[in-house]
C-alpha cells in the first residue's frame, strides 16, 4: 500500500474530521473512498468521450435520445 501526504485547509480539514467523526471512518477511509469515485469519474467522462462521436453518428446526441431507446 502507498502513501500519499496532501494539505488541507483548515475549512476543508475540520469538514473532513466531521464526517470521519459521523460516519465512524477515518479520515483516510473517507479520502481514499472520495478518490476512488473521483477516479471513477474520470474514468466515466474519458470513456464516454471516447464514446460520442459513435453516438453522434448513430444518432444520439442527448442523454434523452439513450433512455428513449432503452425504455
């Protein structure tokens, strides 16, 4: 496992330590889960980047045209 060392702002800090403290994790629990679906966000955007212009050329151009077609 790695280690990764960041600064926080005192806001940013003390609204980390609260959640911690409500949820029952630590503060590394909820960085590391905030990473990960900041990374699956990513991913998501890249991929479907990557995915419009065959969207486009098919046919759909808004996320309405997909749900049509898949109700």
């Amino acid at each position: 496992m790695g280690t990764l060392t960041i600064r926080l702002d005192e806001k940013l800090e003390r609204e980390l330590a609260r959640l911690a403290k409500r949820t029952g994790r630590s503060k590394s629990e909820v960085a590391r889960e905030a990473l990960r679906r900041q990374l699956s966000i990513q991913r998501f955007r890249a991929l479907r980047r990557g995915a419009m212009p065959y969207a486009a050329a098919a046919g759909y151009l808004t996320d309405e045209d997909v749900f049509r077609n898949v109700s």
